[in-house]
C-alpha cells in the first residue's frame, strides 16, 4: 500500500514537473517570438536610415519590410508549432506512463 502511494506520489509529481516544463518552454517560445521581432524591427530602422527619401527608395523599403516580416511571421509560427508538438508528445508520455504505473 505505501509502494503504490509512493508510485502514485511519483507519478503526480512528474505530471506537475511536465505541465511547468511546458509552462516553460510556451514561455520561451513567446520570450524568443517577441525577440526575433524586435531584431526585425531594428533591421527595418537601419533599412530607413540608410536608404535615401527618394521614392524609389520608399517602394524596396516597403518590399523589404513586407518580406522581412513574413519571413519572421513564417518562422515564429514554424518554430511555435514544432514547439507545441514536443510539448504535446512529452504531455502524452507522461500520461501513458502514469497510467502504466496505476
């Protein structure tokens, strides 16, 4: 009886531990999304410093900013979803092995 509670105990404990590693990592994916756009942002300010005011110059500077923010749209949204499924796989290993253990 102190065995299976111990198992038990275990198992919740490593359930608890999951859901905070997942908590963690979403956090970090959200931490590193908003990092990589503030580099985009700083990428785009340099763009304007250095292209002269000419009109020409504001037509690349409006391609290049639409393309440079859906590049990073395309590999934060990459990187969200590989992250969630490593968090999901994880979140269903746990749940296999706790439901093993009972």
């Amino acid at each position: 009886m102190v065995s299976q509670m111990a198992s038990e105990h275990e198992a919740t404990g490593a359930v608890e531990r999951g859901t905070e590693f997942s908590d963690d990592v979403l956090k970090a994916l959200e931490d590193n999304g908003r990092a990589v756009l503030d580099a985009v942002e700083r990428f785009l300010v340099s763009i304007e410093e250095a292209l002269p005011q000419a009109e020409f110059a504001r037509t690349a500077e409006k391609r290049i900013t639409k393309s440079a923010l859906e590049m990073v749209k395309q590999l934060v949204s990459t990187q969200s979803d590989f992250l969630r499924k490593v968090v999901d796989s994880a979140g269903t290993t746990l749940s296999k092995s706790e439901d093993e253990e009972k």
